[in-house]
C-alpha cells in the first residue's frame, strides 16, 4: 500500500498567489508547501469537530482527544481556550469518588499486614 497519493485540485488565483508568496517565505516547494498547510488545517479542523463532539455529549474528553490526535491536557486547555463547559456532573463525580475509595481500600489491605487471630 502506498504511504503517499497525489491529489490534484483546481485553485482561485488569489489562492495559488498566496501560496506562491509562502513558498517564497519559507524556501519550500508547492507539494511541500501544500502538504504543510493542510496538515496544520485538517489538524484544527479535527480538533474543533471533536472538542464539538464532546461539547455535545456524544463522547468522552479522552476519546475526543485521542481522535483529534492531541494529549488530554491539549484537548483541555483547547476546550478552556474555547469556553466549552466540562461534562462532568454530579453522577461522575460520585463514580470517580468511589472509585478512589475502592483503589485506596485496595492499596490499604496491601500494605496492612492481615490480622491473624
């Protein structure tokens, strides 16, 4: 299976003058230039989707930001940036609380010899 494909597309003048100047600018050629650009668009535009998802409950922060291709603290720090509220309720709150309960209960009877008599 091929790494690469071509992929031909038709341009607005104004569109092929501006990459022609950041070909300019950064000393690239166009497939380089363009493979740049739609990089770092198709990576905001996945991020923006996926921190949507999550905003609409239809997925977890964790999943959206392995999806998006970012970390936890990016996709974060993304969500803070854009002022979308955590969905994290009460009914979360009261998992991951017993959770931490089950995990400390567990580390405890490791650590504690058991009583012999």
């Amino acid at each position: 299976m091929k790494k690469e494909q071509m992929v031909g597309s038709r341009l607005p003048q104004q569109l092929v003058k501006d990459l022609e100047f950041i070909e300019k600018v950064e000393q690239t050629d166009r497939s380089t230039t363009v493979r740049k650009l739609l990089y770092r668009a198709i990576g905001e535009w996945k991020l923006e989707y996926f921190a949507r998802q999550y905003a609409e409950g239809k997925m977890g922060i964790a999943r959206a930001a392995k999806e998006a291709g970012v970390s936890l603290w990016e996709m974060m720090e993304y969500l803070r940036q854009k002022r979308i509220p955590a969905q994290y309720d009460l009914e979360d709150l009261e998992h991951d609380l017993e959770m931490i309960y089950k995990r400390s209960e567990e580390e405890q009877a490791k650590v504690l010899p058991k009583n012999s008599s």
